[in-house]
C-alpha cells in the first residue's frame, strides 16, 4: 500500500511538472511582462489581435476569448467613477450598485499645492475604480487653462505648466497603485470645448513644447502611465488622433513611452491614417460622444475593426504596426486585469469621505477678508455669537453639482451640500435659507432659459430676507450647465450667469455684513468686488464640499489653498482674449495662439497688466513672515533656504514658491517662471526652514534652431514669493 501511494504521488508530482512545463508564459505571472507579452502575440490570430485595438461596446474593448485574456474595461473620471452606462447607448443603465464618492474636481486638487494630497487622492478614486472592477480610469486632465471660458477648466490642473505637472504625477501613480491603469487627457492642445470636434490649432513649437506638453511628458516619463486619450482637434491640419508626430514621435519614440493611446469617444477618422500615426485603440466612433450610433452601424465597422483587417490583408498597413499596437495593449492587460497582485479595492468608506474632506479644506482659496465696519476685525472666520440670523442665499448652496457636465457627471453615495454643512456647523435654528436665483435643469447642448421676471421675483425674495439677517452667506458661482462649467460649450460671458451680478448688488444694498462664496471650476468678473468684504473661492468640492466651507467658514480649519490661475480683472486682461476673435475662439476652422509662450500669469507680469487675483494667491487666518532666504550651488543644483515664521494665533499652512526669471535673452521670455514650490504647517510662533532646489534645466527654453531645450549662460533672478504678485525676496544668480 505504502508503495502504491508513493507511486502515486511521484506520478502527480510528474503530471504537475508536465502541466507546469507547458503553461503559456504569458499566463506566468512571476515572468517578465515583455515575455509575456511576446508569447501571447505569438499565439494571436491577426483578427484577434485586430480585435484588441476597437471597442465592443460604450466603454469595454475585447481582450482574447480563446487564450482566456479578458477585456478592457473603461470608466469615465476623472473625480470619480461615473455611474454605468448602458452597453449600446448613451442612457445611464440605472443600477442600484453603480454609486460612488464624488471627489472635488481636479481644479481643487491643483489649489491645494500639495502633491502628497494628490497621491492620496489617486489612491482613493483608483480603489473605488478597482472595486466597480475597472480598467482603466480616463484621466487626470492636465490640459493648460488659456481661457476661463473654458467649458472644461474644472476638469484641468491650471495655468501652469510645472504646477500641473507636479500635481498630476502623483495621481497616477495613486490611480496605478491599485493596479488601475489612468488615461491622461485630453493629448493634446484641448483647451476649449467650443469646435473641439475640428478646430485645427496653431500654436509656436515653442509654446508647445514649453506650456502644452510638459504635464502630459511628465505623466509619460516620471509617471508612466499606461494609457494616454488622444483628443478630438486637430494640430498642424491633422487630427490629434492621427497626428504621427505627437502620437509617435513625440509621446512612443522621444518619450520613449510604452503604454496605449486610446481614441476620445468618436475621436478617430480613418483606418490607415490613425494606425500608422500610432493610435493604439478607437473607442466611440460615429457617436459625437453623448448621442446614439448611426443605425445598422455595428462595432465590427469602426476604422480599426474589419476595416483595419482589409487594410492589413492589402498591405496598406504593416503588419509591424499592428503588431506593436497588439503589444501595447496586451501589455496594459498584464499590468492591470491579469495582475494577481491586484488590490480589491474599496468604495464609499470612511477613509474616502475623510480624505475628499481633507483635499478640499486644503483646496478652498479664501479671495478676500477684510475688516467689518461693525466688528473691527476680518469677517471671516465667523464668529457666531456676534450674529443672532444667518442668511444663506443662491442656488448653488443646494444643487447637486456633481450632476451635469458632460462625461465628469457622478452618482454620490453620499453628498453633503454647503447648506447643509452650514447649518450643521451653526444651527439649523439660526441659518435661513432662499434661492435668489435660479439656473434651470441640466441639459447638455441647450438652455433651460429662466424669465426675467422669475429672476426679479427671486431677487426680491432674497433682498426682503436679508433685513432681518445679521449675516449673510452668499453661495453662488457657476455650475454644470452647458456653456458654464460642462463639456461640449464654453461659456458665453466672463460674468456670472442667472443674473448673480444684479442679486450680489441686491444684498449689498442690505447694508448687512456678506460673505460671498463661489462654487466654479473658472475664473469670473466680480463687478461689486470692492463693496464684498469677503470672497471665499470654493471649486466644486464633492461628498465632503458642504463639510468643508463650514471647516473655512469657522476657523475650524485655517484656509490654505493657492489658485493654480489668475483671476483676470476683464476678460480682455486674459491673454486669449486681448487680441482678435481669430485668437480665440477661432473662425470655426483655425484657432491661432498668438499669445504664444505668455499664458496667464507669464502674461500679466511681462505686458504688466495686473490680475484681480494672481496665479498662486491665496489668504489665511494667520500671517507668515518670510526671512532673509539664502542660495546655495552644490552637486549640479541650485537650493534656496528661507525661513517662514508664523506670527498669528493658528497654525497654518504656507506654500513658499519659487519662480525663475532670464535677466537677459536672445529670445522673448516670460518675465518669470516656476520652477519650484513647498506647502509647509506652521504652529503659531514657529519657524520653518523651506528648501527649494532647481537645476540647469530649469532655465532652459525651447531653441526652435536646434529642435532642443537650450541654457543661455548668463544672470537669472529668483524670486522668492507667496504668490505670483507677492514677491518677497530676490536672488540674482549666474546660470552654469
């Protein structure tokens, strides 16, 4: 018996070893992924292989029944994991398990000025993307704000080129961290939703390469993340998403990138041209991205479907480029879905409503604080013995703003509006509420137009409360309506919509002191700024948003946010717009970027036209002295120390920034730049030494003779700043 067993446990052992001995490599986790991913090539049919490269329904595309690797599954973000649609149509499927935590928008996120919160913020959405089982999560959006009319801002990262850099980085490395891939986007040049379908734009190699592609190369080189989403314009007359040199030259071989570039939703405009630029995966097509398909129209003939296997069979196309596409995807298949290392993921916890709080205590800009006649001392934070009746008034202190604006719309488990938060800071007994005004339903592509005697009426309303208020919170701004903060439009005008200007005055004339915070993913104009004593910019904040105001609004946390753009004084004062309509938005067919290298602040500082509030301003409930700042040059860099004491009564947090400016140039610079910055807390009464380090490259400019970064040897002032406008200290040096 003992003889029969061990027989039978070597012929087990012997089988295992056989089973073991022929197991494809590319379902051997513990291989390297390029093995892999060169053995399950070898074992691809070229249909299968086409198959990889389009979409099988609204957002999944097929991996490979038969070798048992699974498909790709794609959800829109990038604040959150959008509710499911469903699988042929654009309708929401309306299941009951599809909700999610809404996280403030990535313009939020930018003013925090803390890459450590942006981790964590990548890590969260990336868990709840992993939990809903998700493959790719489509964002960060890291385009450059040129224009507040910008349908999309809210989605983006700012202004600046370095800070968008910095801050998206860590959000993909969060986001992967789950073993969730990310879709940077919009590559490239999508920086206004009015035409995006096919407006060509026309800007300088230097502009591109010094304002444009920064934040995409950084999310290519330092983050490495596995998916880029082409956009719908166009550059140089060709589509961005059959542009071989942004898609191949730039982004695969100078980049030297390895991941997949999928289309925009109905972004892809021929077989041949899209595959040889080295588009990787079309998704949408025939759809503008929010209606129905084209009838009969099935997924088998998109552009890179049985279209791409006639093409290849006739050698229009070689089979080298399918290959590599097949390659990349099969290897951003390895990476996320046939990952055994995969975390579970998590969704709606408590970890995730804290950190949404954290990131937005951290992201709202207190604009203004200024003395109160009545009491002597800064309005804010509110001290609510000193007021019997708080008003709050405006639509936006009750919307659902996580609804709306396009492909970024979210179904919240859990949503806490600034009402709410307000009253459950300092009573529901003592804060009244009424509208004011009001903005009319979502609608994508239309206005739901609301009359002028329905705003009077309201105005009147609001103005009739306020004589018996001791306070008043205004909470207004814009929304996700189309042609304000929403895809698919821009807005119309630099004012606040729904006739805010007219009620804004309508409380002032009240004579009670007035808060005014404002929900936008944009600058706007504030016409009666000089009679508001407060302005608090409060972005669209998610789960967490009406928790935390009434964090700012209290003092519970000390404000600390900095904005990531300027607030122009007129529209006309924005670069965009100080030249002619062909600047933007274009005559429909170009759009030309004259302006150049000088976007935002680079434009208020060089044609000194100042900003209502500048790029990186932001108030806090303390004050910070900065100290006499010191350079040093050691191991190829250059390190500023300063010193930064808090001299109130609460600790607080500062961002020291650091900007470069070319005393002298062969070309038009920008009278400064930044190059570097540190978010430090600070207790009352404490000093902190901040250290700031830059490098050679960070003086460099695109050299168009060379076709490469270029140091001009010569004097660089550093300017030491709380602000982009608010300048410190300045330290001359010679570049080497």
């Amino acid at each position: 018996m003992k003889i029969f067993t061990t027989f039978i446990t070597l012929f087990s052992v012997m089988l295992t070893a056989s089973a073991q001995s022929q197991k494809p490599v590319y379902l051997d986790d513990t291989k390297p992924i390029e093995q892999r991913v060169e053995d399950a090539l070898k074992r691809m049919t070229l249909e299968e292989k086409v198959a990889l490269c389009h979409a099988q329904s609204k957002f999944s595309s097929p991996g490979c029944p038969r070798l048992g690797i699974p498909e790709v599954w794609w959800s829109d973000g990038p604040h959150g994991v959008r509710m499911e649609i469903n699988w042929n149509d654009w309708s929401h499927a309306k299941w009951t398990n599809d909700s999610c935590t809404a996280f403030p928008a990535l313009s939020c996120l930018a003013a925090t000025w803390n890459p450590e919160l942006s981790y964590l913020y990548g890590v969260n959405v990336g868990e709840e993307a992993r939990y809903r089982k998700k493959t790719v999560l489509l964002g960060p959006g890291v385009n450059i704000y040129r224009t507040p009319l910008n349908g999309r801002n809210f989605e983006y990262m700012g202004e600046d080129p370095f800070l968008a850099a910095r801050m998206a980085v860590p959000y993909v490395h969060g986001v992967q961290s789950n073993g969730v891939a990310t879709s940077v986007k919009h590559y490239a040049l999508n920086n206004q939703e009015l035409w995006r379908g096919h407006i060509n734009v026309k800007v300088s190699e230097r502009a591109l390469r010094e304002i444009y592609l920064p934040a995409f190369r950084a999310c290519a080189v330092e983050g490495k993340a596995w998916t880029f989403m082409g956009s719908y314009n166009k550059t140089e007359g060709k589509w961005l998403c059959e542009n071989e040199r942004m898609l191949r030259d730039i982004l695969k071989k100078e980049w030297n990138w390895d991941g997949v570039v999928v289309s925009d939703w109905g972004a892809t405009h021929s077989t041949e041209g899209s595959a040889i630029a080295g588009l990787d995966v079309e998704m949408g097509s025939y759809t503008n991205g929010l209606s129905s398909e084209a009838d009969g129209f099935t997924y088998d003939d998109y552009f890179l479907a049985n279209p791409y296997v006639k093409a290849l069979k006739e050698g229009k196309v070689p089979m080298e480029v399918l290959d590599e596409q097949a390659s990349r995807i099969l290897r951003l298949i390895f990476r996320t879905e046939m990952n055994k290392n995969r975390p579970y993921g998590a969704m709606c916890t408590q970890e995730h409503y804290d950190a949404c709080r954290k990131i937005a205590d951290e992201g709202i800009v207190l604009l203004k604080n200024s003395v109160c006649k009545a009491s002597k001392s800064p309005l804010l934070p509110i001290d609510p013995s000193k007021y019997g009746k708080i008003l709050v008034v405006g639509e936006n202190a009750v919307k659902d703003l996580t609804a709306g604006g396009g492909s970024s719309e979210l179904k919240p488990r859990r949503l806490v509006s600034p009402l709410e938060g307000i009253r459950k800071r300092f009573g529901t007994e003592k804060v009244a509420y009424v509208s004011g005004y009001r903005s009319g339903q979502f609608a994508y592509g239309r206005e739901d137009v609301v009359s002028a005697e329905e705003y009077a009426a309201l105005r009147e309303q609001a103005a009739e409360s306020a004589k018996d208020a001791d306070l008043i919170i205004y909470v207004g701004g814009l929304n996700k309506n189309h042609f304000q903060d929403c895809e698919g439009g821009d807005r119309k005008t630099y004012n606040l919509p729904f006739e805010q200007d007219a009620l804004i005055e309508a409380l002032i004339a009240s004579g009670k002191p007035i808060i005014g915070v404002f929900l936008t993913g944009n600058a706007f104009a504030m016409p009666w700024i000089e009679k508001m004593p407060a302005i608090v910019q409060a972005w669209y904040l998610g789960t967490e948003g009406g928790t935390a105001i009434a964090d700012i609004l209290s003092g519970d946390v000390c404000p600390s946010g900095k904005l990531p753009f300027s607030f122009p004084v007129r529209l006309e004062d924005n670069a965009a717009h100080s030249f002619d309509s062909s600047v933007y938005p274009g005559d429909s067919i170009d759009v030309d970027y004259k302006e150049d290298i000088l976007v935002g602040y680079r434009w208020h500082d060089t044609k000194n036209i100042p900003a209502l509030f500048p790029f990186g301003h932001g108030l806090s409930y303390t004050s910070f002295v900065y100290g006499k700042a010191t350079v040093n040059y050691a191991d190829g860099k250059w390190t500023v120390t300063v010193p930064v004491t808090n001299m109130g009564k609460v600790t607080g947090k500062e961002t020291v920034q650091l900007y470069v400016g070319d005393d002298k140039a062969s070309v038009l610079r920008p009278k400064k730049e930044l190059k570097a910055f540190q978010k430090v807390e600070i207790a009352p009464g404490e000093t902190v030494s901040v250290s700031l380090s830059i490098t050679p490259d960070d003086f460099k400019f695109w050299d168009t003779t060379s076709s490469d970064w270029l140091l001009e040897p010569g004097s660089f002032t550093l300017y030491v700043a709380a602000s982009s406008a608010d300048i410190r200290q300045k330290i001359r040096i010679k570049a080497k």
